[in-house]
C-alpha cells in the first residue's frame, strides 16, 4: 500500500490476519467494506494443529466446507491419553455426529483463510502495524505503518484480532488477565504417517507438566512439553535435544516418536501457551475475537475452534451493530462470557482428573483453581 494524503473510509478494520480475524473479514467481506492488517507478510510457525469434528459446522455455516476439504488435512480420529492413569486410554471420534477432526497444516491453514477473506472482498495489509487508534465523531482514525509508507484508515468499527498482545482492547483501556504462567516448547519432526499414534492427538501427563504430540500433513509430526514459565523445568523448553531426552523417559510417547521415525528439524521454538481473557470483551465500536478476546489452554484443543466460532458471531455483531442494532455488542460480550465460563470450568475438570502428583507445584497450582472456576 504506497502512502495516503487522506484518510480511507472503511466500515470495519479487523486487526490481525490469523484464524480469528481472517474468519471475521470473510464473514464481513461481501456485506461491508472491510480491511484486514497483519504483522505479518506470512504466518509464523507456530503450533495449534487440531481441529475438532465440531469444525466442520462452522466451516459448513460459512460456506468454507468444500474448500477445506479440497485442502487436503489430514483426518483425527481420536485422542489417545495417558491421564490420571499409567495406562493409556483411547477416545475416538466414531460416534461424533460431526465425524472426525483434522490435524492440520497451520500455516497453510492460515493463509487459506486470508485468501478466502481477499476472494470475498476484504483488503490485506501485511505487513502493516497499528500505530495509533482515536476516536474522531463516528469514527475509529486509526493510524497503520506500511512497507509502503503510513496509511490512514477511518472505520466506523473495529475489530481486535491481534492475538493475545490484544493491542485494540489494550490501547482503549481494556485489560488482560493471565490466569496462569503456561509455556510451551515445540519440535517439529519428520515422521512416517503410519505407525503408533497415527491419526491420533496423544497426550501424557507428567510430575512437571504434559506433552503433546501429532502428526501433520507433509510427512511430519509435532512434539510438545508445557510447564509453568517459571518453574525450573521451563528451562529446558528452548533446547530441542533437550526436549528429545526428557520425551525417551516416558514410554508411550518414546515409542510413538520412535515408531513413526521421528526425525528433528531445525524448525522449534517456544510460546505462551496460558488461559487468559480480556477484561471488557466489547466497547462502544469495538469488539475482540479468538485469543484477543480469550485464549485456550492448549490442554482443551478448542483453540482455533474459538478462532473460528468467535470469528463468525463478532462478523455477525458487527454487522448488526452497523446496521443500528445498539444491543448488538452487549449481547456478544455476554455470550463470550457464558463461553468463557464453560471452558474454565471443563479446564478445571480435566486438570482435576489427574491426582498422580498432587503435591507437585504445577498440578497444585491447577487444584487449587479448581474452586475458582
């Protein structure tokens, strides 16, 4: 985008191009002129892979379904745990009306979302970072930094989608809540995509914390460990061989690793991985969505489901906000609520199931918030 010498006028900015905002823009896109702004050029690697079969409703309701089928992920038939027992215990998706889930490519996943919005109409800006944000009569004047240059954009409203940096909510007061220190060291890895653990999410709790893994289209598979940021076993989160030693000490997942060939790249890192909420999730003009309004403890796998739910009904009220509805806004912050309650207190539901370490420090922490839920 090259500079502007007068502001353009819009009716809604979404702000973060990940699945929650791109989800927004392409639910707005063909009813409204719609702008989408990223940090971002490309999706950075990142893990969130699982989508439950619940997903499939969601895509079907936005008309999406054909498409990501046509995208090629690859299906989850179940979870697989070792939880609050030494043995392991399958759940699978048989039974589910909604057939089974998917593990997907997220990356791919991510720009297949942009690429729906910009087909529907929305204008991309990525890269482009929100400078300053303002109020001017009945309009958002909202200031973006370009490769190009400083562009100018006026909204009537807006729409945070910034992930859990929240910067709308954030720059118009609202604040954020961490409920706990959650951190997450990943690996991605070459594998065989037949084998133990195939088409499964397998978790296994530990005395410090949990591992995940799956694999992911590509020939490829995910491994992961959370613990609390701040206990000493979040030390060893950013080194890769580090990680691969403490995962051989537990057998299930030694043997997944081992029995799909599970081969390390150099492609790693670590994220903040904690439930946290945003305190308003709404105000006069603006309203957030997916981990900018809550994000999920990766435990829950109701991430990017959040992203796509919370995507839809914010279009939704936006587009009755635009349209004169003053109750509009209100009645989203409230279902977000009731949303939000219901996952705490299935959170604390599942933490609360594994009793093995009770007096270890990261599983006291998550009792203790049993009662808080």
């Amino acid at each position: 985008m090259g500079s502007s010498t007068s502001p353009r006028d819009i009716d809604v900015l979404v702000v973060g191009a990940g699945p929650a905002g791109a989800t927004a823009a392409l639910n707005l896109a063909p009813i409204r002129q719609v702008a989408l702004v990223d940090l971002r050029s490309q999706p950075r690697p990142r893990i969130g892979e699982s989508l439950p079969p619940a997903a499939r409703r969601l895509l079907s309701d936005m008309g999406l379904w054909d498409s990501f089928t046509a995208e090629g992920h690859s299906p989850c038939y179940g979870n697989r745990a070792v939880w609050s027992s030494p043995e392991p215990v399958e759940t699978d998706f048989l039974r589910d009306p909604d057939g089974h889930g998917w593990h997907i490519d997220r990356a791919r996943f991510e720009l297949w979302l942009r690429d729906c919005a910009v087909d529907r109409g929305a204008m991309l800006v990525a890269p482009g970072r929100m400078q300053a944000i303002r109020r001017d009569g009945q309009r958002w004047c909202v200031e973006l930094r370009t490769d190009a240059g400083p562009l100018d954009i006026r909204a009537r409203l807006v729409i945070d989608a910034g992930g859990r940096a929240a910067p709308v909510g954030r720059a118009l007061g609202a604040c954020r809540h961490r409920h706990d220190k959650l951190f997450c060291g990943w690996l991605y890895g070459e594998a065989s995509a037949v084998g133990p653990g195939a088409g499964f999410t397998f978790v296994q709790a530990a005395e410090d914390g949990w591992w995940y893994t799956a694999s992911v289209p590509g020939g490829r598979r995910v491994m992961a460990f959370h613990s609390d940021s701040d206990l000493p076993q979040a030390r060893g989160l950013t080194d890769p061989g580090r990680l691969m030693e403490r995962a051989a000490a537990h057998p299930e997942l030694a043997a997944i690793l081992v029995g799909s060939h599970f081969t390390p790249t150099n492609q790693f890192g670590v994220t903040a991985a904690q439930s946290a909420r945003l305190r308003p999730f709404v105000g006069a003009s603006w309203l957030a969505v997916g981990d900018a309004a809550f994000s999920c403890d990766p435990l829950s796998c109701q991430g990017l489901l959040n992203a796509l739910y919370t995507g839809l009904m914010g279009a939704q009220a936006a587009d009755r906000c635009l349209s004169g509805d003053d109750d509009a806004l209100r009645e989203y912050g409230q279902a977000l609520t009731q949303v939000h309650t219901v996952y705490r207190r299935r959170l604390a539901y599942w933490y609360g199931a594994e009793t093995r370490w009770s007096n270890a420090p990261f599983w006291q922490r998550r009792h203790s918030a049993l009662d808080d839920a």
